[in-house]
C-alpha cells in the first residue's frame, strides 16, 4: 500500500512558524494548485490543499518563504475527526509535508527583495 502525494504550487499565505505544547515547530501553509484542464466555462479551476510541516521542514519554509513563491510538497495524506467547541465533529483531510522544495519566487517578492538590498547599501555608506 501506498499514501504518497507530490505537489507543486503558490503559497496563498506567509508561513507562520509555531511550536506546540511538546515544543515540536510546526507550520501549517496553504498551496494554490492549478487543475491541468479546464472546466465547462473553458476556465483552470484551482484547488487550495492546507499542507502541515512539522520540524527543520517548518523552519526553513518559514524563513525562506513568502506569499506568492512557488514550492514543490512532497508528502502523504491525513484525514482525523475534529470536535468542534459546540461538540460537532467534522472530518479534515490534509497533506502532511515530508520535504518541500522551492522552486521559484513571487515577481513581487524579488522586487521587495531588490528593494530592500538597496536600501541596506545606501544605510552602509
């Protein structure tokens, strides 16, 4: 048997790092996955998948990441039964991320970037 999940697209929001009670450091990041067809009204439709990244994979994600930049997740799929604080219980699936590459920065993450060396220089002189 198999549970195995490869997948490659933008991040909708900035990674947060936290740390859970036991002290492990944890992110949870959002990918934007474009459908490779297009539906009846001739349009990609995008599928948002909520990814959680645990340890040295939470990290660098959140220290190297932003809004925008394109990554490839490589990981398995969880479901678990939540209990909501009305006592409802409801199923959440999500990929559980065991390597995530990055492929390639926002255009408007570069620009901030650019941005924010030259201005590092000028401060130094």
């Amino acid at each position: 048997m198999l549970n195995q999940v490869v997948l490659v697209g933008r991040i909708v929001k900035t990674p947060e790092l936290r740390v859970t009670e036991n002290g492990k450091k944890t992110a949870t990041v959002t990918l934007a996955v474009p459908r490779n067809y297009k539906n009846t009204n001739g349009e990609y439709e995008t599928d948002f998948l909520d990814c959680t990244l645990w340890t040295n994979v939470a990290e660098n994600t959140t220290e190297y990441c932003q809004t925008g930049d394109m990554v490839g997740v490589k990981g398995r799929i969880q479901s678990r039964i939540i209990q909501n604080d009305d006592g409802t219980k409801k199923k959440r699936t999500e990929i559980i991320a065991e390597k995530v590459t990055f492929l390639a920065q926002s255009p408007n993450n570069k620009e901030e970037k650019k941005e924010t060396k030259k201005q590092e220089k000028k401060s130094d002189k």
